[in-house]
C-alpha cells in the first residue's frame, strides 16, 4: 500500500498571470507527485467550477478558498489512503464536494489533487507515469494538433473563429510533425509582418493578427503552408476550433468580424463552403453547446468528411460522450482533465470515445502551466491526438518538447499514431 502522508497546496501562477493551485503529495514511501491546475477562457456550461475568491485581489481570481480547500477537507480525508487506488481517491473527492461539477472543494483544488496523487503512485511504482497508465497495454504517440493563429476568446476576437491550427497526419513521426509545424508557423509571421497584419500573439501562442474577415485567416494559413515548401491536404491539414458557443445562442450565430448573423443553417452552409476550398481536417465545437440539432445535422451532410469534435458540448463526460456517439452529433471528443475534475473521469471520457468509435484529443487550456500531465495521459492511454496551443511560449513547448521526449524513449515500441487517430477518410483512400 503506497499511503498518502501528506497533501499540500501552494498559489502560483498561470500562462495569464493569474492565480492558480499547486498540489504537492507525498507517500510513506517517500515517493512524491506534483501537479498545477490550469484554466480556461472558453468554457462549457457543465465544466467542474474552479473555485476564486472573488473580490479586488487580482480580479477576483485569487484561490485562497481552494487552497484553504486542500489544506481542510481534502488533506484531512485523503490521508492514510492507498494513493494507488486512484477510483476510490476520486469518488472519495465527489463524496466529500458533493456537488457534480466541484463547486464547493473547487475544481482547481481537485484536479490538482488527482493529478499530483496520480504522479506519486507513479514514482512509488518506479516507472514514467505515462508506463504506469498503459500497463501492458500498447500505445501510439499521438498527433499535434497546433495553433498558428490565435483568435475568438484567446485574441480579443479579432477573428470569431478561436484556433486556426495545424495538423500532420501524414507524418512519419511526431518529430517530423514538429518539424512541418514550425516552418508553416514561421511562414505565417513571415506572411504576416509583410503586410503589415503580425500584432503580437494570443494566450496559445498563435499570431493575433488583423483581419477583415475570417476567410483572410484561412487563406493566410493555406498561403503559410505553401511558402513553407507543403502542400495543403497532404503534407499539412488544416483544423478549426470554432468555439461557437462564445458568439452563439439558440441557433443564432453573431459574426462580429463581419457584422453578420446566421442561423445554424447558414451556419453549416458556411462551414460546408470552407470544407470545399480548404483542406480541412477537423472542426471543433461547429455549433453552440445548446444546439445539437446544428451538430446532428451538420455530421449527418459531411459524413465523414471531416472530424467533428465536441467541446463545450462533451466538457470531458463519458455520459455526454456517450450520449453524442449514439445521436450523431459529434465523432470525437476533446479531452481536459480539469474540466471533469478527476485523473478517473479523464480515464472514463476516453474509454466513452473508444467504446463508441470516437476518436479522442487530450487537450491543453488556455491558462496553462509548466505542469506535463497531459503528456502522459495522452500516451499511457493512447488517445492519439494531442492539443496544447501554438509552437511558441514556454507553457506550451514545455508539453511539445516532453512528447519529443516520451517518443525517443519509447523508440519503436509506440508508433506515430498518424491517419490512424482520425475518424475520417484519407484522402484517396
């Protein structure tokens, strides 16, 4: 038994400069784990609530109430348990919150909890916490899925669409997917300064450019992908994180960029348009997280098209997941750990996605860390795509440079995942 000894919950300090929890854990054993909650900008409704305290210090987003939460309630009741029996610390966290979404412990005070019990149980096993996920079980490293301009909540909408990105499927390795996503990268800001659109980048780290219109982005990228000696659709694809549900409501969707409105068919057409003149991989959150009848039939016109992934709508739960497989309204899932809470209903979120065939993208946030968690969740139970933000900022290059890490220890033992993560068609195939 790998007892907890010790819980202890520090302040520091997210990628936005605000506050945010620490969790360090000890066993008896002497093993240790460590682990930082980081935050959203764009959130669902049902996301775990993280706990701030409210008032002038610094915005409100102080978080001496959850750490007065781990240093009580969650201390206390998690000593002397076996850190090794992660479902029982877990269940025990939602027993002692007793609210769905952790509004009373916080869900920064949680998943920051979970996570840094997690990583000791690994260190007393001896083995990378990434092993200790998989057991026997083979993985794949997964595909990047990268940022090159910021937009929507993350650059002051400047774009209405959140995240024009990157992927690389194609690759032969997650190296080599780096490799494409820096040059296209360094094409943008290239394209970028010389018509004078390059102001600087968003929180992940993607240009913030200005725009007239949210085609001159996509346009941009593709431009980006030929200056960098690719082509588009083969070498490089393009994915979308849309976040609908920050400029919609009811069915409405407000284009403030180019000061339209449409509803979710003109929506779709729109989308559908983009789909035909660009080579488009994978969209997320196409529509708001209160209109599913825009998802359902959306999937239902593209097929298998394109990715369609669920956000705000899926918020991490295997019952939403679950619930999204069976009425088509989505083929993959986008996966946060601090938006369930918990390391075990991470875990579940994915099985939902692979027990329904859905694929799976372990995903950064937007307030991120140091902390290279996700890194090994994304390994260990090989969810085969992976989101962190753009190629640049230390938060971000901290996870890209970890998975460069895990790739060449593992060698050939875990293949790059590649079209196999996807749910859609290779073109040709």
């Amino acid at each position: 038994m790998a007892e907890i000894v010790s819980i202890v919950g520090r302040r520091v300090w997210d990628s936005r400069a605000r506050p945010t929890v620490e969790v360090d854990v000890a066993l008896a054993d002497g093993a240790r784990g460590r682990a930082i909650a980081p935050a959203g900008a764009s959130m669902g409704s049902g996301e775990a609530a993280d706990l701030r305290d409210g008032g002038s210090a610094f915005g409100g987003m102080d978080v001496r109430k959850a750490l007065a939460n781990v240093a009580g309630p969650i201390a206390s009741t998690l000593k002397g348990m076996d850190a090794a029996d992660q479902a029982a610390i877990d269940a025990t966290l939602g027993r002692v919150d007793g609210t769905k979404q952790f509004a009373q412990l916080g869900g920064n005070a949680v998943v920051a909890t979970s996570l840094a019990i997690l990583r000791a149980s690994a260190a007393s096993a001896g083995k990378p916490l990434y092993a200790y996920l998989a057991g026997d079980a083979p993985v794949r490293i997964p595909v990047p899925e990268i940022q090159i301009l910021g937009g929507g909540a993350h650059a002051g909408r400047r774009v209405d669409i959140q995240d024009f990105l990157v992927v690389c499927p194609s690759a032969s390795s997650f190296v080599e997917a780096l490799d494409r996503t820096a040059e296209v990268y360094r094409a943008a800001g290239a394209l970028l300064r010389s018509n004078g659109k390059l102001h600087g980048v968003a929180d992940e780290g993607g240009y913030w450019p200005a725009f007239s219109s949210n085609e001159e982005a996509l346009d941009l990228l593709l431009r980006a992908i030929e200056a960098a000696g690719y082509v588009p659709g083969e070498d490089v694809h393009i994915a979308l994180d849309v976040a609908a549900s920050d400029f919609g409501k009811n069915g409405r969707y407000k284009l403030g960029l180019e000061g339209r409105e449409l509803d979710r068919d003109g929506m779709a057409e729109m989308l559908v348009g983009w789909l035909d003149r660009y080579p488009i991989l994978s969209i997320e959150d196409p529509f708001g997280e209160d209109d599913p009848e825009g998802f359902r039939a959306f999937a239902k016109a593209v097929g298998t098209r394109v990715q369609i992934v669920g956000d705000d709508l899926l918020v991490t739960d295997g019952e939403r997941i679950r619930a999204a497989a069976r009425d088509g309204l989505a083929n993959c899932a986008l996966v946060k750990p601090n938006q369930i809470g918990t390391v075990t209903g991470t875990k579940a979120a994915i099985e939902a996605a692979r027990a329904t065939g859905m694929s799976s993208i372990v995903s950064a946030r937007s307030g991120e860390t140091e902390d290279t968690a996700i890194v090994d969740l994304a390994v260990g139970w090989d969810a085969g795509q992976f989101k962190v933000g753009s190629i640049a900022r230390g938060e971000r290059t901290a996870k890209w440079n970890e998975m460069l890490r895990v790739e060449e220890a593992l060698g050939a033992a875990a293949p790059y995942a590649g079209w196999g993560a996807f749910p859609v068609k290779k073109k040709g195939s």
